[in-house]
C-alpha cells in the first residue's frame, strides 16, 4: 500500500506523438524558455518571483492540449496558472492557446507533474485540477493512479483554506478509486449535496476535446470537487 509520502515516479502512455508541425516546433523553441517554470528538482519554486503581484494561484495537472487551462486563464487575468503535462503534443497545443490568446498569467512545466507538486509552496493554491488523470486500469498498476495518498496530502498542503480540489472522471472505477481516496482524506469534504452536483458540469469548468469524445462514446463523466477545510 502507498504511504502519502511516496509516488510511483512512472508515466503512462506516450511523452510524444506525431513529429512537431513547424508552428509548434517554434513555440517549443522560442515561447517555452519564456513560460517554462524552473527544474523543481533544483528546489522550491518561488511563485512571488514567477508571478510578481499575483496573489492567487491554480495548478492543473495533466492539461492534455490545454483547452481548460488556457480557458481558465483567460477569464481569471489575475490568478497565476500552473500546468503540468509530459506530452509533448499537448505542450505545444497550449503554447499556440497562449500565444494566440495573449495569457501572460500561464506557466507550463513539460514532463511529470510530481516532483513539481512537492517543489510549490504551501497553502497558497485556490484550485487545483486533475481532469481525466491516466487510468492505469490493471489492479497492479492502482498505485501509479495520479489519485492517491500520495496526491491528496499534496493538495491539501498546497491549498488555501476552502480551496477546491476538481478531479474528473468518464472511468466509473476511477471516480469510486477517488471517491474512497478523498474519504480518507480529512481536510477535504467533497461538497456535492445532489446527483446533479456531480453529473453537471458547472458553468465555470469548460468541455476539452477528450471529455467530448467520452460523452460521445457513451461514458458521461463525473465532475468532483472537494473543499479543503
Ligand atoms: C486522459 S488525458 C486527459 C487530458 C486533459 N486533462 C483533458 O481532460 O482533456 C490524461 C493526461 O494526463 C497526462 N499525465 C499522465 N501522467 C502525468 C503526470 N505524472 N504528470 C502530469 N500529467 C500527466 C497525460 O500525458 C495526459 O495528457
């Protein structure tokens, strides 16, 4: 079983798809140096100096193409972004979101979000999201599922008092693999009252291509948000 302070540091699926088209192999080389956030493994990430006069800040987890962080960014100007995605493909998708969408509040960490997690400061997150993390469905691979002990002491150390942790899943093992995960979890209470609360996307939480193909697919997700006390 796995204590809340360790991780499984392995991937699953691909880091790379398709060779780069020429528009992102430019933004990899000329826009990523500028938004890129520093090594974690060279210690604690100081936000005040990544996002002077910022005061709130949101961190996703495996942004996929970057479609919900770079909405996100947008309608919320003063609050400063953190994704973290080891695919290559979907790096580059968000650095053309942000180049065309002029975001200066986005910094991106290309490769695994983990180590980046333990480097951020404490208590001073509003968000956080994991949207449609990996499965990893075989039983022996459970303990590489980016929701884990592991995960939820992270982000009830990185979150600000009432600040919400969103996981989504179309993974009906998943959203009970988190559902057990958070119960265990006592500095979080997960706030939906009703069906609707979780079957429902809320206004401010956009479609990404990948969860429009699920619900095409026939696999509706659920949306779970839970609140640090
Ligand atoms: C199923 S996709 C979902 C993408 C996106 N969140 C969405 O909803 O459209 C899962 C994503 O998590 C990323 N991922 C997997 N392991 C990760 C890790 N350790 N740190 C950060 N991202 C990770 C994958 O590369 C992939 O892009």
């Amino acid at each position: 079983m796995m204590t809340p302070d360790a991780y499984i540091p392995q991937l699953y699926g691909r880091s790379k798809g398709h060779a780069l088209r020429s528009n992102h192999q430019r933004l990899m080389a000329g826009l990523l140096p500028r938004v890129a956030m520093p090594d974690p493994e060279k210690g604690p990430v100081d936000l005040d100096a990544l996002f002077p006069g910022t005061e709130k800040f949101a961190l996703e987890v495996g942004f996929g193409g970057g479609e919900h962080l770079a909405w996100q960014a947008a309608r919320n100007p003063k609050t400063g972004y953190i994704g973290a995605e080891p695919f290559l493909n979907g790096v580059a998708k968000l650095l053309q979101l942000i180049e065309k969408e002029g975001l200066s509040n986005v910094r991106v960490r290309h490769g695994d979000a983990r180590p980046l997690t333990e480097a951020l400061p404490s208590a001073r997150f509003s968000r956080i999201f994991v949207l449609h993390p990996d499965p990893w469905p075989k039983k022996r691979h459970y303990k590489r599922r980016m929701i884990s002990p592991w995960f939820f002491s992270q982000a009830a150390r990185l979150l600000t008092p009432g600040g919400a942790l969103r996981v989504a899943s179309d993974i009906p093992d998943y959203v009970r693999w988190t559902l057990m995960h958070a119960q265990q979890a006592p500095q979080f209470d997960w706030t939906a009252e009703r069906a609707a609360d979780w079957r429902v996307r809320p206004d401010d939480w956009p479609q990404t291509r990948y969860e429009a193909k699920a619900m095409k697919e026939g696999r509706p997700p659920a949306y779970l948000e839970f609140r640090r006390q």
